[in-house]
C-alpha cells in the first residue's frame, strides 16, 4: 500500500503538509490542497481512518439523533446532513429513537457518551439539561434542529408562523370556513409542533375577525392515511363543509385531497388545500404548501457544527438561527367556488 511518506514525495511537501491537506485540520495554501490530492490520487493514496484519529484524537464521525426515520421529514433532513458530512470527510451514525423513553435515554446515557462521535446533531428533539450537560461534559459540541434549546446552537423553526402564513393565504382568496388538521396528543411531544401550528392558525382567523371553530378542527397523525380519514369526517359533514382545509403536513393534506375526491368534491373549486413541507408528491398532487427545505436544514446543521470543530473559522455568535419557509401556490388552492 501507498503511504504518506510517498504522497509527500510525489507532491514536493513534508508528511505533516499532506496529513493537514488531507484532513482538513491546520493551515494549507489552496495551490498545495490542490497538488497533494492529486499526488494521493495518483498514487491511489487512501487515508487511514485509524491513525487518522490517533493523530487529531477525532473519529470524524457524528452522531445524528431523531425521533423517526420512517417519516419523510425527518429523512429529508438526515439526508441533508448526510450530504454536507460526505463532502467535509465525516462518516455519520444515525440514532432512530422510535423504542420510546428507555431508547433515548439508553443512547443519551450511554451511546453517545461513548467516544465514538465527535458531536451530535439532534433533530427535532427539544433536550432535557441532563441530556446537554453530558454531551457538554466531555466536550462534544451539538447542535439542535427544530426549536430553542438551552444553551444550545439551534436551526429554529417557527411552527406558529408557517401556520398563520399558511391559513392567510387561503383567507386572502377569500375562505372564511377554514377547517384544520392537526396532531393528535401522542405527537404534541419535543417543540410542541401540533400545538404550535393550531396557534398559527388559530391567530390567522382571529386576526381575520374570525372566531376559530372547535368543529372544524381534527386530529390526525401527520400521515396519508391519517389525514384521509380525518378529511373524511370534515368534508361528508353535511352541514356546514369548510370551503377550505390547513392541513399541518403535506402526508395529511395529500390524504384531504384523495378523501375529496373520494366525496365527489373537486378540489379546488369545493375545497381549497394547503399543507407544509413541500413533500416529494406535493407537486405532482398540484399541492399548494409552505416549503421549510428540509435538507438544507440538515445541510446548515452540519456547517453549525464544523464551525465548532474547526476553532477559529467562521465563528458564529447567535445561539438560534431562524430557517426560512416559503408559500408555494399550486393549483390546490384558489376561490371560493373556483
């Protein structure tokens, strides 16, 4: 096998120049970057992982921690992530704590407190103090997606204004019966994202000189089939059908959409359907929505936390960074009776 001597050689530099430019770790002109990869190209150079983190003392390996991965969000996110770590060198561990408390608290005890991450990214997991004080113990930095955390760098997501935004635009093409679909009690868990999104809601109406109606509110689990049987309930009412439905996912406002037509309504022209997200089968569905770009949230994470294991470079100083939505109008929406 090639090794770094060799590189070195090739490429006219010393060995501790080719193990900087390779790493990523110390300074190296963009020109020398250059000239030693194209050496360890050549020579078919592959670094070694193990002497590699006996050298720097890191694994170049983090540990990504979610709630789900059978969900498409969460997914898009660990693929964001996945993404930016591929392209910086680092491996990733992924953490699914779908086993409920004891799971979490098995992998916040014991699994990442081993040293086989160099940090943690947590996504829409709002942390206990105890959670965050081990993982700051042994000096592991962390970065949170999806709400405030404690000391902690985070992506923010404003759950309650994508809800109002959303439900002001089907009050601009004039809608006044705005039916919701929401989260049932077993997910308004970490961020209280149900809760929130029927609070944007909710204050859109109120906002419109609309008292929100109990009704026209129904929960459901955030997926297709979730939201179908939901809508079923919402639109067969034969008094009263809202002229529009919120609904607080794509997965469920997909699932209104096929109920719709399932009832013999037409949508747009019977019932107008806004969802958030931007899932993939949002645009073949002609599904207006409030994009929230899941990945580049993972991808953004990832640039939080190389930031803080490069010392140095790029600091940031605010604790909560705001991600960004936006409306994306399809043909799921429009009139009254358009």
């Amino acid at each position: 096998m090639v090794g770094i001597d060799e590189v070195a050689r090739h490429a006219g530099v010393s060995t501790a120049t080719v193990s900087r430019a390779l790493s990523g770790n110390g300074p190296v002109s963009p020109a020398t970057r250059l000239k030693v990869e194209a050496s360890a190209g050549e020579l078919g150079y592959v670094v070694s992982s193990t002497a590699s983190s006996l050298a720097s003392g890191r694994m170049k390996n983090i540990g990504v921690v979610v709630p789900f991965l059978d969900r498409w969000f969460f997914s898009s996110v660990v693929e964001g992530a996945q993404r930016a770590l591929l392209r910086n060198g680092y491996d990733l561990t992924l953490y699914s704590l779908t086993g409920g408390k004891a799971e979490r608290r098995s992998v916040f005890e014991h699994f990442l407190l081993r040293q086989r991450v160099d940090a943690v990214i947590s996504i829409s997991l709002e942390l206990t103090e105890g959670e965050v004080a081990r993982l700051h113990a042994l000096e592991k930095p962390l970065v949170g997606v999806g709400g405030p955390i404690q000391g902690v760098r985070t992506l923010t997501v404003d759950d309650v204004a994508i809800a109002q935004h959303a439900t002001e635009h089907l009050l601009a093409l004039g809608h006044t019966r705005i039916a919701h679909l929401g989260g049932n009690k077993d997910l308004d868990l970490d961020f209280h994202l149900p809760t929130n999104r029927r609070v944007g809601y909710e204050r859109a109406l109120e906002a419109a000189g609309i008292a929100p109606d109990p009704a026209l509110f129904m929960a459901a689990d955030f997926t297709m089939r979730g939201g179908y049987q939901a809508a079923k309930q919402l639109l067969g009412s034969p008094h009263n059908r809202p002229t529009a439905v919120f609904a607080a996912s794509d997965e469920m406002a997909i699932g209104t959409i096929l109920a719709a037509r399932d009832l013999g309504l037409v949508v747009p022209r019977d019932v107008s359907v806004v969802g958030v997200d931007d899932y993939d089968l949002a645009d073949f569905f002609g599904l207006t929505t409030i994009a929230q770009f899941p990945q580049g949230q993972g991808e953004s994470a990832v640039e939080i936390l190389l930031d803080q294991l490069r010392p140095g470079q790029n600091q940031l100083t605010d604790l909560n960074t705001p991600m960004p939505f936006e409306l994306l109008v399809r043909s799921s929406t429009a009139r009254p009776g358009e």
